[in-house]
C-alpha cells in the first residue's frame, strides 16, 4: 500500500515540473505579449482599484511579468518580497521603486537591499502571487518552497489581509490541484 502524502508531494513535484517546463519554453516576445494582456486585465478589474499599496514579485524562471501594470497608472507604493536573513523559509515585503538597485538573494532572485524599509504583510491592499498552477477553487502551486505558504498563514492572526491574487498564464490552470494542509487560497487568479 502506498503511502498517500508520498504520493500527493510526488503528484505536485510532477506537475511542477511540467508547468515550469512550459513556462520556460516561451520565447521572449510571447512572455511580453503576455505581459500586456496581463496588465490590461489587471487594469480593467474593479477588484483591484484603490489598491495603493501592493506586494509583487519580479518574475524568474519564465514566471508571468505584473511589473507593467504596477509602473503604470495611478501612482502605488510597491513592495517586493525579500528573504528574511535570520530566519530561513520566511521573507518580508519590502519596499521597492522601479528604478531602484537590487541585489540577489541566494537563489539568484533579485530583491530590495536591506536597508530598504519592509511593510507589514497585513497592511498591504493588494498581493499578487506568482504560481506554477491553480484551479477553479483559488488553490495554487507555488515553487516549492513554501515561503508564501507561510507569510500567508500569519495573515490568519492579523486583523486584516490583502486581497490575495495570483498571477499566472492561462495554461497553468488545471482542473483540481491536490492540495496539502500547509496550502493557502487566493482570492482569485488573473491570466494573461
């Protein structure tokens, strides 16, 4: 008899790796297409308007780009994540102006410099969240290292959140993700 976490962690590496692998394949002029899609669906969503400060990512590894959308219209104070540096697994939000240094953390991902201020994940409008997949139900895939996971769960003990969105092409999307106890839903996924 199989052990069922074996195969649940074994299902989701499968599939992790064949997203990030269609991911990777898109040639550069596809991924800024998509961009631009994505930054229009983004402006056009009720949803998101008023949204004045907002957590985001730069994307890596083929990772669908927000960044138009977030330097363009109404003026927002941007935050990136950033690895916590004493902590391992965790990361904070920092703060972030498009024409500012970064530097790479470990993974080779770049991220604001320490000095830069960091915001309370809960104080945040909006936070949009880079995937490897998703499905109908806000659940989502992430990279595997659980950092979002868990600044996620600590928004359960806060006494308010973002609005939770993930950001993802359109093919990423799967009928039903196995899921894991450690999983937090989004609020809604926006595709190129």
């Amino acid at each position: 008899m199989s052990d069922p976490q074996f195969t649940l962690l074994a299902e989701r590496r499968a599939l992790r790796r064949q997203m990030r692998d269609r991911r990777r394949a898109l040639s550069d002029s596809q991924r800024r297409r998509a961009a631009a899609r994505l930054a229009r669906h983004l402006r056009s969503q009720l949803l998101l308007h008023g949204s004045r400060r907002v957590g985001l990512y730069l994307p890596s590894d083929g990772e669908l780009d927000a960044t138009l959308w977030a330097r363009s219209g109404p003026p927002r104070q941007l935050f990136l994540p950033r690895l916590d540096r004493l902590h391992a697994g965790h990361m904070h939000f920092a703060r972030w102006q498009p024409d500012q240094a970064l530097v790479a953390n470990r993974y080779g991902i770049d991220e604001p410099a320490p000095d830069q201020p960091t915001a309370l994940l809960w104080s945040l409008d909006l936070l949009l969240i880079p995937l490897v997949a998703f499905d109908g139900h806000g659940q989502r895939l992430g990279m595997g290292g659980g950092f979002y996971d868990r600044a996620l769960a600590r928004l359960l003990r806060q006494p308010r959140r973002p609005r939770l969105v993930g950001v993802g092409y359109r093919f990423q999307q799967v009928p039903e993700l196995p899921t894991a106890a450690w999983d937090q839903p989004l609020d809604a996924v926006i595709t190129d």
